[in-house]
C-alpha cells in the first residue's frame, strides 16, 4: 500500500529473478527493438541512448517482477481461499 511510512518488502527471489529479465530485456532492447548495433559510440549522443536504453531496459524488468508478484500473490490468495472453504 502506498501510505507515509509504509515499507516494501520484496523477498530475495524477485531480486535474483530480476537479473535474467533484465539481460533479457536489455538484449531485446539494444538489439532487436532500438537497433543500437547501427549506429556507432563516437558521440556523447550516442553514449546517451545507450545509457538511455539500459534505464529504460531495468524499468521494463522491474514492472514485469512486479506483475509476477501480482499473480504470485493473487494466486495463494485463490489457493488458500479454496483450501479454507473446502475444510
């Protein structure tokens, strides 16, 4: 919940999870969607998109951890519900 003083917890293996999407998603990135291997570093410009893109990249992998939390969370929420009316 978001309320002044409230402190988010994420268990340790969203974290390690959070890797892998992120090298996934910065791949897809750089490679597949922005196309960054045509155009050269010579600039700061250029230097910019990358880090740009990288940014970009962390905050992708980090909505879809957080989706993933959701569903994690919203299916032991079904389970126990089932559990409990079936006792």
């Amino acid at each position: 919940m978001l309320v002044k003083g409230h402190i988010v917890n994420m268990r340790k293996i969203y974290w390690v999870l959070l890797i892998p999407i992120y090298i996934v998603v910065s791949y897809n990135n750089i490679f597949l969607d922005w196309q960054l291997q045509y155009s050269g570093v010579t600039e700061a410009e250029d230097f910019g998109r990358y880090v740009f893109v990288l940014c970009l990249s962390f905050c992708q992998s980090f909505i879809y951890i957080l989706i993933i939390r959701l569903v994690v969370s919203l299916l032991k929420y079904i389970f126990s519900k089932k559990q409990n009316s079936s006792s």
